[in-house]
C-alpha cells in the first residue's frame, strides 16, 4: 500500500504537496482507499500469480479471473483455465463394422442427367410454368409497412423446386400460372423469418409473364460424349462407365467420412475428458469468424452480417456451442491419439502438399516455371499456412490410424497396420527410436482420407457431386 501511495502520488496532483510527496493518508481521505486498493493489487497480483502457478506446477492455457476474497490478511482467489487431461482408456480394444456401400442405377442416372444439364438447351413452350422451367417476366413486389415496391423488369430466372427467388413461397405460387398477365400474388410470410420487419406479414407480387421456356437435354451419344473433350471419353458407354465409377467413388468416400466421424464418437464416448470452457469459447470465436466470412474481425462488419441474419451475436453464439463442444472433443481426442502412437507429419510431406495445392489452383498444364513458379508458390507457403497443413496433414494420419485400429478385426489381423505416408514414433519400449514408412499416390488407401477431403475430378467428373 505504501509502494501504491507513493506512485499515485506521483501521478495525481494533491494540493499543498508536490509531485511525489503527499501521505498516504492525505491520499487515502483525497482519492479513496478503494483507489489505494486497487493501485496496490495490480502490481501484486501478477508477481504472486506467477509465482503460484510455477510453485503449484500449473500449466495455465489463458488469463485468470481475480477476486478479492478479503484485505485483512490478503485473501484472494485466482481462476484460471488449465491444460486439458485426456485419457483413452484401452483405445486398441475400439471396434467397429465398416458400413457395406452399394450404389444403384438411379444414382447413375441422376448423375448422367446432372451431366446432360450442363449442357441443356431452353426452348419456349406455350403452356403453363412447370417444376425446371426458366421464366422471364416483369416482376413487382412489396411487403406490407414498405413504402416503394421492388420493381425488376425482364427478369429471367430458374423454377427450380427447393431454391428461392425473391421471397420464400414466391416461386410454389408461379407453378400452373399462363404466359401473360398480370398475375396477381399474395402470401404471408413465416413468423420466423430470417429478416425480423419482414416476419409475419403478407407479400404482395404483379407477375407479367413473357416467357416461359423448358430445359431440353441433350441425347446420351457419341457425338455428346465428344463434347466433353476428354480423350478418353469418346462414346456414350464410356461416359456411362467413367460416371458409374465416379458415383461409386463419391459413395465410398461418403461412407468413408460418416465412419470416421462414428468411430471418432466412439472413442469420444469411451475416453475421459477434462478441459476448461475456454477452449469451447475459442472455437465458438472461430466459427463465429466463418459464419459471418470473417465480418467479426471489426465489431462494425459485425453488426452489419448480424443484422443481415436477424441475430444477436449471443443468439448466433448459442447456436454454435454445442457444434464447437463437439469439435473441441474431437480434436483432444485426436492430438492424444496421435501422441500416443507417436504420429508426426514431416516438413518434405508439408512441401508435397504445398505443390499438390499450386498444381490445383493454377493447374499441371498452367506454364508455370522458374522464378514465376516460386512467387506463386511463396503465397502458399507461409508459416501460418504450413501451420494449417500440417495440422490437416497430422488429423488425416491420425484419423486414418483410428480407422485402422478400428476395422482390425475384419482383416483378420491382431495388430492393425500403420497408416502409410506418416512418420511413427516408436514409444519407449519397443526398440527402435523411430519407424518410418513410405507412400507412393498409388498406395493412398481410403482410411487415409479424412471426411472433409474430396476427390480431384475432370470436368465430366465433377458433374457427380
């Protein structure tokens, strides 16, 4: 207190004293014990803050809250969020069925008819607007409570069901309506509408329909198996096959991920967790970030995405916890699995990831070369980026492991092998300090694919997804 007195002296002038020289009596009856108080504890506190987490050994992962317990003696009470504790029980002895993946020739269908609509036609018809049309007309529309209306003229746009043009329920109302009009529409809006002045009140549309036009898909043929410009894609049975083989690639890894993600519950709900809030509200920080496409990175771009949405930041952040609780579980469980079988990802698989991303971005056939090459490569290759890969790198080897260790029993092997294209350390015990083992891209299994990763596809391929 004394110290404390004699540094706020410093700072405040107090009349008949100068700087530096006021009691501290004098001090306490001009600006407050409570002054002196506080004065005195931010300088105390983080010395014996500092010293009790190292003589305790606690390994604190953010800032403590304080309270003052009592001043006479000095009680007060630090809260401080620690290192989480992790423990996976007998995580060798987690088993579960992989899931029988089948395909069927409506899939196939489906996907050569999203393939053929690539390169559909629009005709116009002389009959009332249908499911997959595309109209153009003059469309007006206001909301009660508005003062102008929204006028568009010559508007051309896609009847596709689910999807939503203007305002929900606007395009259900246009199925079975003429070319002509004008056609009248009113509706109410739902209660719950995202945009809170919209809520609950009725929209009101003049529609003049021009055009109605309906989409007309190209034969399934040679001559449209050679529009596609693929090589190897010169006939309709090849094209047939190349989207039957796609379809069953994008089933597998569908069912790939969903069994990672069950087998990562697993052992979530098989594993003991202890960890501070503090590591949930970060991930709800970050979340928060890329729901809004990061408009939480300056509180004014914030509240413009909030009131975009109609949310309050608490509503949004409500919402999100109990996704970023599961996240934050998951990925506790995966970095002591990781740890536990010694799984490192090396700096040579960070710089192949690196040239797989820029041959992705700019392409193999791009011309890139020499020190054009090595600039674009710099935008990829910094630290923060390298962190982030590796860390995808680290959670695709270790969920690959998990997957392995999983599904032993179906191979019939009583040690489940290790996942290829990552280095393993050998734990104390075994032997050899470390093992190290080798992948070619030919050797890349499905268990070594995490659920968020997709596949690289031509242009015919993608038409699957």
């Amino acid at each position: 207190m004394e110290k404390a007195a004699r540094r706020l002296s410093q700072r405040y002038r107090i009349p008949g004293f100068r700087p530096g020289k006021a009691p501290r009596a004098v001090l306490e009856r001009t600006l407050g014990k409570s002054a002196l108080v506080q004065e005195a504890l931010e300088q105390l506190l983080p010395d014996l803050y500092s010293e009790t987490i190292e003589a305790e050994s606690i390994e604190a992962i953010g800032q403590p809250q304080f309270e003052l317990k009592s001043m006479e003696p000095l009680v007060v009470s630090a809260t401080v969020p620690v290192r989480p504790t992790v423990d996976l029980k007998d995580y060798n002895a987690l088993r579960a069925p992989r899931p029988t993946v089948e395909t069927t020739e409506a899939q196939v269908e489906e996907a050569l008819a999203n393939l053929r609509r690539r390169y559909a036609t629009l005709e116009p018809v002389e009959r009332a607007v249908a499911w997959g049309d595309t109209v153009r007309a003059d469309v007006t529309v206001s909301v009660d409570g508005q003062d102008e209306p929204h006028v568009e003229e010559g508007a051309e746009f896609a009847v596709v069901e689910g999807s939503t043009v203007s305002l929900p329920g606007f395009l259900e109302r246009l199925i079975g309506l003429e070319r002509g009009g004008p056609h009248t529409i009113e509706f109410d809006l739902p209660a719950d509408f995202v945009a809170p002045d919209l809520a609950g009140k009725t929209a009101h549309y003049t529609v003049q329909l021009h055009e109605v036009k309906e989409e007309v898909l190209p034969d399934l043929d040679d001559d449209f198996a050679n529009q596609l410009g693929e090589e190897d894609l010169k006939t309709a049975d090849a094209v047939r096959e190349r989207i039957t083989t796609n379809v069953r690639v994008q089933a597998e890894a569908q069912a790939e991920g969903a069994y990672q993600e069950e087998i990562l519950d697993l052992l979530i709900a098989s594993s003991e967790l202890d960890y501070p809030e503090v590591l949930v509200d970060r991930e709800v920080d970050s979340m928060l970030d890329r729901e809004s496409n990061h408009a939480s990175h300056t509180p004014e771009e914030l509240e413009k995405w909030l009131a975009q949405v109609g949310r309050t930041e608490e509503e949004v952040r409500d919402e999100l916890r109990p996704a970023a609780d599961i996240a934050v579980r998951r990925a506790l469980v995966l970095g002591e699995l990781a740890k536990l079988e010694g799984i490192e990802v090396e700096e040579s698989e960070v710089d192949a990831e690196v040239d797989r991303m820029l041959d992705q971005f700019f392409g193999a056939g791009s011309g890139l070369e020499g020190d054009q090459k090595l600039q674009f490569r710099a935008m990829f290759d910094t630290p923060d980026s390298r962190a982030s890969i590796r860390h995808q790198l680290m959670s695709a080897a270790t969920l690959g492991r998990l997957v392995e260790i999983a599904s032993a029993d179906e191979a019939g092997e009583g040690d489940a092998p290790r996942a290829r294209g990552t280095r393993r350390r050998r734990r104390s015990g075994e032997g050899a300090e470390e093992e190290a083992t080798e992948a070619t891209a030919s050797e890349t299994t499905a268990s070594e694919t995490t659920a968020s990763e997709t596949t690289e596809t031509t242009e015919a391929d993608a038409e699957t997804t």
